[in-house]
C-alpha cells in the first residue's frame, strides 16, 4: 500500500472526528494536513472556533513592540535583524528612547508593550530588573516581556536557574511572557537554524515553570524553512501537552518564515509559504489545539487580505496594531495597519471588533473607540 493511499484511508475517520469536536491523534492531524480539501478544513476550523466562539466577534490589541538591543550572540540563520557585538549597526535603546517610544504608545490607546531582545553577552540580570521597575513605577502599561530563550540567556550569565529568573523578572515587573524563540520545537530543526538558542525542551520548561507561577504566556510558531510537515505537528502536539498541564496559554500564533536578507535565503529549497499553505496549518492548528482559546492570525507576514481570510480558517484574534515592528520588516516584508483599518477589515468580513487586553478580557470601554 502506498504511502498516498494510506493517507487517504486515514482521511475520513479523520474529518469525522475533527466534525465531532473529538481530540485528534497525531495520524489524524497528519492525515488533515496532508490530504485534507483546502475548503474542508475551513469548514472544520471555523466550525472548531465557532464552537469555542460562538459570538460574532474578533478580538485584537493595541500594542508596540519595542526591540530594546539588536545585539546578539546567537547568530540564528532566520534572522535578518541581529547584529554581532561589536557589528556596526547595533544598539540598545536608551531610557530616553523608550520613554518615547511608550509614551507614544499610550497616546494611541496602547496597552502593552511586547519587549524582546537579543542576547546580548554584556548586560547583567539586574539591567532588566531596574528597566522593569522603571517602566512599571513610571507608566501604566502591561509589558510583555522577554521570551523563553532570552530568560535561559540570563539564567545562563546568572548563574541561577530559569525559575528563579522568572521569580526575580515577575517580582521587578515583568506582566506576562511572549511565545518567541520558539520556532520548530524540534531539536533536529533548531540545532540546524539555531544551534546557540536553548533546545525545545528548555522554551517548554520555561514556560510551565512561568505558568507555574501565575504569569500567561502566548505560543508561537515561524514555519516554512528547514522542517517536514510531521515537525510542524510534533510543535502543536508538544504546546497541546503542556497546556493540558497548565492552562497558562492564552494564545497561539503562528507565521511563515521570511527568508529575505537571512543566511537561509540562499538556500534553492526555502522560499516563502504561500497563503495556502498559511491558510492550511492554521486550519490543523485550531483542529489539534483544542485546548487553546485563542488563535491569532499574522497580517504582518501575510498581509491584510490574507488575514482577513483566515478568520474563517480558525482565527479569532486579529493581533496587534504593532505600532512598530522591526524584525519581520527586517527580512523585507512591511505592511501597516492602524486601529481603524484593523476595524475595517473585521466589519468587511462579518465581525464585530474588540479591543482587548493581554489576557483577551476587553479593554476598558473609555480606549475602545474607532482612532
């Protein structure tokens, strides 16, 4: 029996558990990925999401990320943004720099920042405790902050343990932890296009242990590069386990790699994914990860139209404003949206915009007008 044939046996028992709002297995996730008709895994994951949300509303929040250095010893292959210490061209924001950049952020609506870096070999654990304090003691805004292997970064030149670094980032201010640096959880994809970021089992272990103590966390996924379509599975199945555990995941979001000004755009067999392809695994994902409210769609890597059509492909959230963005934008692709073009794409589609905050509760009512 061929390997084709065989999937296509698995098809539908595996439509008809993914109609019956049954958990899926990894064969049938696979299944669903593989041979699936495009039009019925719509029809499955919107049918998944409606179950879920059955209101006609998609949430979105009004937020900055603000890359505080570009300095980096990682040197991931996927990443067009970093810069080697001592590289002309890097840089860490000043107090000064960030005042403005969150002031700005207030003055349109925003709620939070979404506050990442690079690992940067010189700055001790404490610089991020006094910049968390600072900003918590000056300004009222969420700040998401930090990503899972950045905190094994400071555990690492600390010399404590990744809890501890939460416990001590959390107690100086740190409101929740972005699902960044997760790309493939896989060891054989991450050893291959970030052989100098923590391993799989290292994001995953910090975040139970932030959801362990009482942060939220969002997940993610940057896929289209060097993984198989079973890897992009073994990713969802690894967050579907620990959320079973936890609870902790508020959403997740994934987007397709960009391979403009990367070291992997040389390579003949990676290109971009193809809105299809987005449209598919975002489908499968809202199928698998049956334990995730959320699923946020990425207009910044497949632009409006595109993210419009994924919410009718399991998505529910539509980001962020990204006030700024600078990674993606580094890799080549650059789109921008205000909060009334955000509200114009939902209404066109069928939907009722909310603002909301980290945790998807809505925004206080005197910041959720039209700008």
């Amino acid at each position: 029996m061929s390997a084709a044939l065989s999937r296509a046996e698995d098809l539908a028992p595996a439509l008809e558990a993914a109609a019956s709002g049954a958990r899926l297995d990894f064969g049938q996730a696979a299944a669903l990925l593989e041979s699936a008709a495009f039009h019925d895994l719509a029809r499955l994951a919107h049918a998944a999401r409606l179950r879920r949300h059955p209101e006609p509303v998609v949430t979105y929040v009004v937020d900055r990320n603000i890359n505080y250095s570009n300095v980096c010893v990682c040197a991931c292959q996927f990443c067009a943004y970093f810069k080697a210490p001592g590289e002309a061209g890097g840089f860490l924001l000043t107090q000064e720099e960030l005042a403005q950049k969150i002031e700005e952020t207030l003055a349109l609506g925003g709620t939070q920042i979404l506050m990442q870096g690079g690992h940067h070999p010189d700055l001790p654990l404490s610089y991020y405790e006094d910049l968390l304090t600072w900003i918590k003691s000056t300004y009222p805004i969420h700040v998401h902050a930090f990503s899972p292997p950045e905190i094994a970064h400071f555990a690492k030149i600390s010399g404590l343990t990744t809890a501890q670094v939460v416990a001590r980032l959390k107690s100086a201010g740190m409101d929740s932890i972005p699902g960044g640096g997760a790309e493939i959880l896989v060891d054989r994809v991450r050893s291959r296009v970030a052989p100098n970021k923590c391993p799989a089992g290292d994001w995953l272990r910090v975040m139970e242990e932030a959801h362990g103590q009482g942060l939220r966390t969002t997940a993610t996924m940057m896929f289209g590069h060097v993984e198989t379509p079973a890897e992009r599975l073994e990713h969802l199945f690894a967050l579907r386990d620990l959320q079973d555990r936890t609870g902790g995941f508020t959403a997740f979001i994934p987007w397709s790699f960009q391979p403009d000004n990367t070291a992997l755009s040389k390579s003949a067999t990676i290109r971009p994914a193809t809105a299809v392809e987005y449209l598919r695994l975002l489908a499968v994902s809202r199928l698998v990860l049956d334990n995730f409210d959320n699923l946020q769609v990425s207009w910044v890597t497949m632009g409006p139209k595109i993210a419009q059509l994924a919410l009718f492909f399991g998505g529910n959230d539509f980001g962020s404003t990204m006030i700024e963005e600078n990674v993606v934008k580094a890799a080549g692709v650059g789109y921008s949206l205000s909060e009334a073009d955000i509200h114009g794409i939902i209404r066109t589609a069928g939907f009722v915009p909310q603002k909301r905050l980290m945790d998807y509760t809505p925004a206080p009512a005197a910041t959720s007008e039209d700008h």
